[in-house]
C-alpha cells in the first residue's frame, strides 16, 4: 500500500495549446479510496493515465509512496487499472483471465492458483473459473476485469468508468461491492467517473476537475455542503442546486419578487461587486406563509416520485431580471422538493423560506464561495 502524490503535474497534448491536466496538486492517502469526477473532457482520464505511466507528463511529478515514478514505465509502477472495457481474453477461462498477469510475471503455478482461488472467492466468481468470458453476464466480467487486478496485489488500483457498461440496476449494486471490497483490501484506489452520485456514494473523499484545473477535494459531505465555488455546486447534487445571479442592495440581495437577507461575513466579502451568485439545494427549502423573507415561486409543474415530491417553478417577477434562477445548466426552472403529503397544484404560487444555513452565496465574478 502507499500513499499517491501529483505534484503539479500538466500534460499537454501535441498539437494542443491547453493543457487537458494543468498543475495537478493532489495528495491521496494510503488506503484511500478517492474519486475522480466532473463533466467529460474535463481531464480525467488523463489524470489516471500520468498516474499508469501511459501518458507523459510536460511538467509536475508523481510519486508513489515516497519514490518519484514520473519517468518510470508502467510496469515498474506496482499498480493495476480497470477500465470501462475489461479486454478479457475471450479463448481464455476466467481464472486464465484473472491469473494471465501473473503468469507473464513468472509466478509459479500453484502461487497463481492460490491467488486466483482467493481473488474468486472475494468476489463470489468460485463456480465460475472454468467458464468463459462470454458465458458470464455483464457484472460477472466486470468482476473477473477486478478479480485480474485484486491478484497482482498491487500498491494502487487504478480504475477509469468500470461501470459504465452496466445496466442502472447492476451499477448501484457493483458500486456498493466495490466500494466495501476495496475497504476490506485497503489498496490505495483512485477512481474516474463522471456520474456525481458514484462519487458522492463510493469515494472516501472527492476531487472535482473542469477544463483540466482541480476544483476542489473534500470528503462527500463537506462537497455536498460547503462547494468551494459555483461550478462545484451546481455539479454535486441531484436534481441539482438552484443557482442565479442576484442583485446585491444593501444588506439584500434581490431577485424578482424575493428577498434573501446577506449575512455579514457574505456582505463584507461582496466588496463592490453589485450582484452576488445564490444557490439554494431543492432539499434547501421550507413552505411557508408570505413574509418579506420568503421566495414566491409560480408553480408550472409538479412531480410525484413517490417518497417525495419535486415542485417546478419560476421566482415571481423573474421576467423583469436580466439572468435566469434555476436548477441545472441554462436551466430557468426551479426545482423544489417537497414532502409527498404536501399537496401542490399547478399554477399556484407557494412561498418557499430557504431553510437555515442552506442558503449558500458565491461571487458572481469570480465564482468563489463567500462567507462561511
Ligand atoms: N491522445 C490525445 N490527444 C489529444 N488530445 C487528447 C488526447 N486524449 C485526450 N485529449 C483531450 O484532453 C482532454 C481531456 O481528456 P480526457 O480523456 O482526460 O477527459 P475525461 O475527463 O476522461 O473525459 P470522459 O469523461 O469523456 O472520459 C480533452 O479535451 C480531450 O479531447
Ligand atoms: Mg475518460
């Protein structure tokens, strides 16, 4: 086991001006299990790539444990990957599969054997050795792709979207067996996706990249409750954060018909700049009765799921500003839920009081978060 380090690592494709990787910093304890994520093309695969040894990196460092593995060849590195396509070996029976690297290394049989029978028990693939790959279904080769890294025992697991080719019922189910199987092995793990709730659910902690650049990295609950800034916010989440730009008057900041109160520390962190971003999470909210504190929202749609219920809506008054208050990208519909008993009719207007301490604030300018 080790601990893993990108130390300002770039990489910058021929041919290409901007880095796809721009000064990585990032520090993975050993026995982590940390989590990759942001939208695609963001530079993740990259990032794990640098770490594997198959892609250069221009500038920066990587060390694994202490030694520095920046020029050192894949091979050398004691890491195994998982990728999106496992690449078995279709001739080859699955503890072939799981036992080729091993084999190629020079192992001796009856160490190969012991090693796979072990790695088939973890993974609950015993009765399925002497198979195939086409034989089994798709969670059992996603398996025997893990069962292939689990022997080599390696230092770090690299794996990049190895749930991809799933099916939505068996990625819930497979996240949740990766995720206790890598706390039971306690090998260091760095993991790509670009699915925030796998990153939310499976990942010790998180580190969030766009256009190459770490956002933030922090534990799943602290992303969820204190983003570092508007992109994060509005990425972690689902349905996701509303955010809008509100005008800043005095110790107001006003959208259409609503009214949010700044605290002092948003207020004073503000500076001049007259509008402020808000984001509120569609958990964030209460209905209450009209006040001066409280958000009108007009109704346009309400969804029943069952154990809750989303509220769709625009803030009264938002055809007079010039921006949009809404719940993902460009979108210029809030999203409220609400408890199933409560009952919402369409084309009513409710009035919402952002629960305390849900309201989170973010220079309009720059993006970063304000206050505490
Ligand atoms: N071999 C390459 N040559 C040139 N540019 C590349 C190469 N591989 C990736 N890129 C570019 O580098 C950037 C980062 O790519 P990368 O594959 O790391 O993204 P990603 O975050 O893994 O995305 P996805 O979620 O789609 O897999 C992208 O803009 C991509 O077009
Ligand atoms: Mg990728």
């Amino acid at each position: 086991m080790a601990t893993v380090t990108f130390d300002g690592a770039t990489r910058v494709y021929p041919g290409s001006e901007k880095p796809a990787v721009d000064s990585l910093n990032l520090e993975i304890r050993d026995g982590e299990f940390l989590v990759l994520v942001g939208p695609s093309g963001c530079g993740k695969s990259t990032s794990l790539r640098m770490l594997a040894g198959l892609e250069d990196v221009n500038s920066g460092r990587i060390l694994i444990g202490d030694r520095d593995v920046t020029n050192v060849t894949p091979k050398e590195r004691d890491i195994a990957m998982v990728f999106q396509n496992y690449a078995l070996y279709p001739h080859m029976t699955v503890a072939d599969n799981m036992g080729f690297a091993l084999k190629i290394a020079g192992v001796d049989k009856a160490e190969i054997r012991r090693r796979v029978e072990e790695a088939a028990r973890i993974l609950d693939l015993t009765q399925y050795l002497d198979r195939k790959p086409k034989a089994l279904s798709g969670g059992q080769r996603q398996r025997v792709a893990m069962g292939r890294a689990i022997v080599r025992k390696p230092q770090v697991f690299l794996m990049d979207e190895p749930l991809s080719n799933l099916d939505a019922k068996l990625r819930v189910q497979t996240r949740t067996q990766i995720a206790s199987l890598q706390r039971e092995l306690g090998v260091t793990t760095v993991y790509v996706t670009h699915d925030q709730t796998e990153a939310l659910t499976m990942g010790d902690r998180i580190a969030v990249l766009k256009d190459g650049i770490l956002q933030q990295v922090a534990s799943p609950d602290e992303m969820f409750s204190r983003p570092a800034n508007a992109f994060v916010a509005g990425f972690i989440g689902s349905p996701a954060m509303n955010l809008g730009d509100w005008r800043v008057e005095g110790d107001s900041a006003k959208f259409g018909e609503a009214t949010v109160m700044l605290p002092e520390s948003v207020k004073s962190a503000i500076g001049s700049e007259d509008k402020v971003t808000i984001g509120i999470r569609p958990e964030g909210f209460e209905i209450a009765e009209p006040g001066i504190d409280t958000i009108p929202l007009k109704v346009t749609f309400v969804e029943h799921l069952g154990s809750d219920s989303y509220v769709y809506g625009t803030i009264a008054g938002e055809e007079n500003e010039e921006s949009r208050f809404g719940s993902g990208d460009n979108s210029e519909t809030m999203v409220v839920r609400v408890p199933p008993e409560r009952k919402v009719a369409q084309d009513q207007v409710i009035n919402l009081r952002p629960r305390p301490g849900h309201i989170h604030f973010f220079s309009a300018v720059s993006g970063k978060r304000l206050g505490d």
